[in-house]
C-alpha cells in the first residue's frame, strides 16, 4: 500500500528540460494576444515552428489540454468578461469570440461554468451574499468531520505567499477548473483537507483561493488569486491507499488554464451542503 506523499504545483509540473516548452510559452502568450482572430492549429503550430501533430502532442504534454480546447477556454473567460463589464447582448457576444451559434455558446457555457450566460451576468449580488456568509463564519467544521472515511483522498494544503481567507478545493474529471468538480469543499484555512467515498477513477486535483479583502468581481473573474493544479492525474483504485498530497497555492502565471468554474456557484453548493448536514446532526 502507497504511502509516500505527493506534492504537486503547476511550476513543478511545468519543468521540462529542453527548449520545446519554452516556444509553448510563447504560442500561450500568442493566443491571449490574438483570442479575438481565428486560430486553428495550423497557425498556432505555424507560428511554433512544428508539425500540427508534433505542435499538439507538445501543448498537451506541457499543459494537459489540447491546443484548441486550451483556446476555447480562454474564448470562454473573455465571455465572462464581456458579460460583467459591457452591455452586450449574449448572441453579440457569442460571436465576439468566435462562436455563430448561440445555442452552442450557451450549451458550452453552461457545461463548463456551471450556470449559464444570463445567470452570470446576474450573479454579482449572490456572490457576495455567498462571501458574506462565509465571512461571518470565519470558520466551520470541516465536511470530513461530518462524513465516511471510505474512498480516501487527503492532504494538507499550503501557500507560497501570506493568505487568510477561503480555499476552493476539488476533483475534475479533466486538467482545468471548469464545470461542476467531481467531489468538492470549501476550506477556512490552509491545512488539511479530505475527500471521502471517492469513486474509483481518474481524477485531476484543483484549487484556488478567495482572500477576505477581494470583491465581487474578483471573485466572478478570479484572475489574481493564488491556485494549484495537478498536472498528473489522482488514480483511486479498490483496496489501494492513494498517497497523501501535498499542495502549494501560488500566484497565476501566463500558462494557467482560466478558473471557469463559477465560485459563487460552489459557495452556494458549499453552504447548502453544510446547513442540510448539520440541520440532520441537530
């Protein structure tokens, strides 16, 4: 039975030792310069100097995504944007990002934020209802407390940098914090953490953080938060004890995939969960 720990953070999993990723660096930097212009894999391996197929296999080794799905989800954030801060209609928007169809831009939207476009757009004020909530409890039992020990996945959470405030843990079924994660808690401080009844599968460990100093928007668009992401996947197996994980929360850089995830959603998902457990304890 495994017993050793693993420590993961996304500058750990982005160390490669030839100059090949060094030229993904620079095709990511070039993708958020021109999200708004076309860009299939022809020309983003064009401007790579490789093969589409060497180009893909590269991009997907460093970040876990195909390039074009990679590109969809940076499409998806500037969406997000564009719905908090301008006036534009859901179709205008769809399309100024490179998407004809709004029944598609909304399906996909949905899929991976967790809520649609329209309630997005609305959702400032149950953000921060959210927060405040969770302001006010400063701290809570944790869920494992209040769960089974089966299907174990545990293990202490740290931060490169001083932090007070909310951590967003969760398992997904893919390398990117999007749709609503497999199995997911909210932390009220750094330390130890715990998934139980966990499903045997594959999964990918994420989280992100939400300072008590940030406002709303910040927490809609979480853009400066401190995050982590698994480049290698969790496998849980029958009867194997998967190793204890050791994981660091550091600054965004450039080469992170964007948090689609709605928080809002998962802090309401957070507190109903908490309330109905303890409502049942009483």
């Amino acid at each position: 039975m495994a017993n050793s720990c693993s420590l993961f953070t996304l500058r750990e999993g982005a160390e490669m030792t030839t100059g090949t990723f060094s030229d993904i660096d620079a095709v990511i930097a070039y993708i958020h310069e021109h999200i708004y212009d076309p860009l299939p894999l022809s020309r983003l391996a064009e401007y790579a100097s490789y093969s589409p197929y060497h180009f893909s296999r590269l991009f997907k080794e460093k970040m876990g995504l195909s390039p074009l799905y990679y590109v969809s989800s940076i499409r998806l954030q500037k969406a997000k944007h564009l719905l908090l801060h301008t006036r534009l209609s859901v179709r205008d928007i769809a399309m100024e990002i490179g998407q004809q169809s709004l029944g598609t831009f909304t399906t996909r939207f949905t899929e991976r934020v967790g809520i649609s476009p329209a309630q997005f757009r609305c959702s400032a004020v149950d953000a921060s209802d959210h927060f405040s909530t969770l302001h006010k409890l400063k701290s809570w039992t944790p869920e494992y407390l209040l769960s089974s020990s089966a299907g174990k996945i545990e293990g202490i959470v740290q931060a490169a940098e001083p932090f007070h405030g909310v951590i967003l843990i969760g398992l997904f079924p893919k390398p990117i914090p999007e749709g609503v994660p497999l199995y997911g808690t909210l932390l009220s401080s750094l330390g130890y953490f715990s998934f139980a009844n966990v499903k045997p599968g594959t999964y990918y460990l994420m989280a992100t953080s939400v300072s008590w100093g940030m406002g709303t928007n910040e927490i809609l668009l979480p853009q400066a938060t401190l995050r982590t992401r698994s480049r290698d996947p969790i496998v849980v197996r029958p009867g194997l004890t998967v190793p204890k994980q050791q994981v660091m929360l550091y600054p965004p850089s450039l080469d992170d995939p964007p948090i689609l995830i709605s928080l809002s959603l998962l802090m309401q998902r957070f507190l109903s969960r908490i309330s109905a457990k303890m409502d049942i304890s009483h």
